[in-house]
C-alpha cells in the first residue's frame, strides 16, 4: 500500500469519526461516546499527519511546529478545564473564534506561497473566502466572547444608520476581493484581512446578550466553511469534509436555536432586539406599583406551601446561585413541600445551559422538569419561585401580539396560585420588553443579588 | 490532484447533505454540547496548518504557520475538553439517585458513564 492510500484511509477513518460525533451529540444516549469518536478522529488525523514527509522533512519546522502545539496544549487544556460552568457559552465562543483564525492564516500563507501569474481563478476565490469568513468568525467570535464576560455591555450597541454602515463595509469587502482576485495583490489581501475583522466586529454590536449563543452558532458554522475552504486550497478532501459537516450542520442547528427562542434568524441578527424598547419599559414601571416583599415574607410563604415551582433564569446563571438554589429545595423539601425546577428550554445562557448548571450543584434528576412537562403542573402549584427570569415567563408572549417575543413558548407561572420573583431591579429582561406580571397582586418581588436572595429565603425558611 | 476542482466540489456538496441530515433532530438540552462539539470538529484545520508550516520557506510564512497552528491546537484541545466537561454534567444525573454502576438508563440524561475523571464541579 502507497503512503498516499494509506494517508486517504486514516483520514477516512477520521471523517467516519467526525460523522459518528455529531450523530452522537444530537441524543442524550449517545453523546459522550460521540464527543470520544470525534477526538479518536482528530487523534488519528493529527497523528498521521505527522509522518507525512512535507510535514515532517523540515526538522526546523517540524520543532516550531511542536512548539506551538505545546503552547496550545499548554494554554487550552487549563483554560477549558478551570472556567466555570456558567462560562462555557464564552469558551465555545473563543475556541471557535481562534479556529477561524487558524483558517484566515492558512488561507494568507497559501496565498503568498501561490506562484504568481500561473494561479487558476478558483484558486484565488478559495483563498478569498477563506480569509473572509474566517476573519469575520475571528472579529465576531472575539466581540461575542466580551459580551458574554461582561468586558463590554451585553445590551445591543446601535449608532445612527449603523445597517447602511454596515452595507456599505459589507460592499467594501466584496469589492476588495475583487480587485484581489484580479490584481493577485499581496498588500490588498493584507487590506482585505483587515476589512474583514472591522466587519466581524461591525456584524456583532448590535446583536444583544440574549442572542449571541445563537450568533455563536452561526460562527461556528462560519468557521467550518472557512475551514472547508482552507480544505479546498490545499487540495485535502479531510478538511473541505470536515469543514463542511460543521458548516452544513451548524447552519441548521443555528435555525433550530433560533425557533427554540420563537424568533428568525433575520430578526436576531438584524432587529438589534432589546435596544429600543428599553427606555420605555423603565418608564412604563414609574407609574404601576409592585408589591415587593422580604424575605421573611417569603420565607413563610415557601414554608407553608404544598408545591413550589422555581424557575430559573439568565439571572441565577450570572449570579451561580444553583447550589444556594438546590439548599433551598432541600430546606423545603425537608418540610414537606413539593419542589420542582420548571426550566425552559433557552433559560440561562445557551439552550440546554440551565440543566447542566443544576446538575453540576446535584440537583437529583427527578426535580429538573422540562417546560411541556411543567406547565400542566402550574395550576396545581401553590407558589412559582421565579429566580433572575423574566422573558420566558411573560405572558405577553401569549397575550401580546404586538409584542417581539410573541409566540415565544413560555412557562405559565402567571397560572400558579402565588408569584415571586427574584430580581436585581426593575429593569426589563434580555428582551427588554416590560412584564405585567410584575404587577399582578399575586406577584411579590424580592430585590437583590439572586444568591444573596435566595441564601436568606433558605434561612427565612428554617426560622419559619 | 487527480479529481481536479470537480472531484472537490462533489465532496463538499455530498458533505454539506450529510451535515445537514445527520444531527435532524437534536433536543434542545443537547444544543449547547453540539456546538460546542461540531466546534472541536473544525478544529480539523489543525492539519491544514501543519501543512502549511510544513512547506514554509520564509521566515514570513514560517511566523504565520507558527501562529496558526497555535491557535489551531487551541480550537481542538478546547474544543474536545470543554464538550467533556458538559457532558460529563449529563451524566452526574443518574449517579446521583444511587445508581451504582452509574449506568445512564434514564431517557433524557443518558451519555456513557466509564470515564472517571473527577475535574469539574464539586460532585
């Protein structure tokens, strides 16, 4: 058997891997596995890789090159292994950001290494998109990572005509690769380079917090085509697969994140959704009253129920309240009353967040309640413990059709017998949209830190 | 390159179909873990820019070369771990109601449960 065949099978296998891990990661049986098919592939990629005689024939490459593994290895694995739980949509968010990067660069290096005046036009169009895409993943993937961190505001960031400026830099780009592609011009590539990360970042601003796991998504899928593209370039099957699947899939699993929050696509990426109608909603909440109450309030209505309901939110995330959340359970459980966790499927940071932060306090399994199966439990519920949610229990979403969450699917607490809301203020959730169930007499709300909150209910309770 | 462009563009399109209905229906728990899954996968450039500095010539290319596969290595070990780590969170459930094997029986939680790394929340 040739090196060449051998080299095609090994990377086959690592494409079936590949398959196999995304198979694997759409079911909850099946994923871990999945997850390990994946790395066997990337192992045996790499590995092969490696004794390719281009790879390996320069041994002054081939040490920068394991120097720069060892780097990588070295800043990844503590990186990826000490953040919180509740910082992982940001950790996707870089690691896909440096990937497109990755790509950007082969692209560049192709691009330089081309000889001149020989070079067929898809070659350069490859290379093109390659630079393109990967640098806007880079730029976007980055301004993601310091919304989600809090470096910057997670609200969307608009300036007067900001579509028409992004047009035109969107128009800029395609132009500037066109003249690449005619001139074959080093220093416009350069240019081009740089383009693209200001429309990375342009593209991302206005996209508020709530939505950017989404836009992390889309990113992704970005990335997986640049990555394809790169594949093109250098004539490798594995990378323009590879590149594909990630492309291909990401692209749908964006939509299907996208209908979870009851929105389009269009409308997350362009609506700068939230930024408007804040202003209104701290001025519609000057003129109601709410009823907040303490905590020793509280504390004896949770005590005295018969069921409570908590639903957790953005808010509980931020403040990693999960295991203050779980002793409270336990401290009423432990009185007789019957806790449950209603979670809707995007509370938290991500889609499917909320259930692996409750897990990792050791919230038992049985607790955790999926929003179909909570809701018809809602009428029965004596008390809804609603902590740092807001907009997947607003029943605008029902009631509102003018409303920009409208037709989102939410957890009915408004049916449970009492409200209570945990909130740090009165201002709007992500959506920024007001609640009137905020105002409800069967609503009381409680101010401050979601931890801090919840960690004097659990006393309130045991004194109760 | 025997196929010629035509032979690649076969590839991709057949790869885009397989993208696409492979993950068809994926719960919405499971959302977070795909992406951050499928973002391993990419990491597949890692090999691109192995080549690349494998053919650098110049000190310019080889600086490029180096940087990338840095920030390759950081997408694929990122990647894969970070996936871990979420999963692993899956599969704490089972373990938790006394289970003793730990083996994911449970519809909604499921996920193997050999490995017995201990790094991540305070089980």
């Amino acid at each position: 058997m040739s090196r060449g065949t051998a080299t095609d099978l090994v990377y086959l296998v690592a494409i079936v891997g590949f398959i196999l891990a995304l198979k694997g990661l759409s079911s909850p049986k099946h994923a871990r596995a999945g997850n390990l098919a994946g790395a066997v592939g990337m192992l045996l990629a790499v590995g092969w890789t490696f004794s390719l005689p281009s790879v390996h024939g320069d041994s002054g490459d081939l040490i920068l090159m394991l120097v720069a593994m060892a780097i990588g290895i070295a800043i990844a694995i503590p990186a990826a292994r000490l953040v919180k739980m509740t910082a992982m949509p940001q950790m996707v968010a870089i690691f896909n950001g440096v990937g497109g990067g990755a790509a950007a660069l082969v692209s560049v290096t192709e691009f330089i290494a081309l000889p001149s005046k020989t070079i067929a036009v898809y070659k350069i169009v490859e290379v093109l998109f390659g630079v393109l895409v990967g640098s806007v993943s880079l730029s976007g993937s980055a301004i993601a990572f310091a919304k989600l961190q809090e470096i910057m505001t997670g609200r969307p960031i608009t300036y007067p005509a900001q579509q028409v400026v992004n047009a035109v830099v969107g128009a800029g780009v395609l132009g500037l690769a066109v003249a690449t592609l005619v001139t074959a011009s080093t220093p416009l590539l350069v240019i081009l380079l740089a383009l693209s990360l200001v429309l990375g970042v342009i593209f991302v601003l206005p996209i508020g917090g709530a939505d950017v796991p989404v836009l992390i998504s889309l990113l992704n899928s970005f990335t997986g085509l640049a990555v394809a593209a790169s594949g093109f370039t250098l004539n490798s099957d594995l990378l323009i697969v590879a590149g594909t699947l990630v492309g291909a899939s990401g692209m749908l699993l964006t939509r299907m994140m996208s209908q979870a929050m009851g929105r389009s696509l269009p409308n997350i990426l362009f609506s700068a959704f939230g930024s408007v109608v804040t202003a209104s909603g701290s001025e519609v909440s000057g003129d109601r009253s709410v009823r907040s109450g303490t905590p020793d309030d509280i504390g004896v209505l949770l005590a005295y129920a018969r069921k409570v309901a908590i639903v957790p939110g953005y808010g509980l995330a931020v403040a990693q309240a999960q295991h203050t959340a779980r002793e409270l359970a336990e401290a009423l459980a432990d009185r007789g009353v019957e806790v449950y966790y209603a979670i809707h499927p995007v509370a938290g940071r991500m889609p499917g967040h909320m259930n692996v932060l409750l897990a990792e306090a050791n919230v038992p399994y049985d607790q955790l309640k999926e929003m179909d199966e909570a809701n018809p439990e809602m009428q029965t519920t004596d008390v809804a413990l609603v902590v740092g949610a807001n907009d997947v229990v607003n029943p605008a979403a029902k009631n509102s059709p003018g409303s920009p969450i409208y037709g989102m699917p939410i957890i009915n607490v408004e049916q449970a017998g009492n409200v209570v809301f945990l909130k740090r203020s009165m201002r709007p959730g992500f959506a920024g949209i007001d609640n009137d169930l905020l105002y409800d007499p069967k609503t009381t709300l409680l101010f401050g830190d979601a931890k801090e909150s919840l960690s004097k209910l659990v006393s309130a309770v045991a004194s109760a | 390159m025997s196929g010629g462009i035509l032979g690649y563009v076969t590839v991709f399109v057949l790869a885009a179909f397989v993208g696409y209905e492979v993950i068809s229906k994926v719960p919405s728990i499971l959302h977070t873990p795909l992406m951050s899954g499928s973002n391993a996968i990419h990491g597949i450039i890692l090999v691109g820019t192995m080549i690349v500095l494998g053919h650098a010539h110049t000190p310019a290319e080889q600086a490029l070369g180096f940087v990338a596969v840095l920030l390759a290595t950081l997408n694929v070990v990122g990647g894969f771990v970070v996936t871990d780590r979420m999963l692993e969170m899956f599969k704490a459930k089972p373990a938790d109601r006394g289970a003793a094997g730990a083996r994911a029986a449970h519809g909604e939680s499921g996920g193997s449960s050999a490995g017995g790394s201990t790094e991540g929340g305070d089980r």
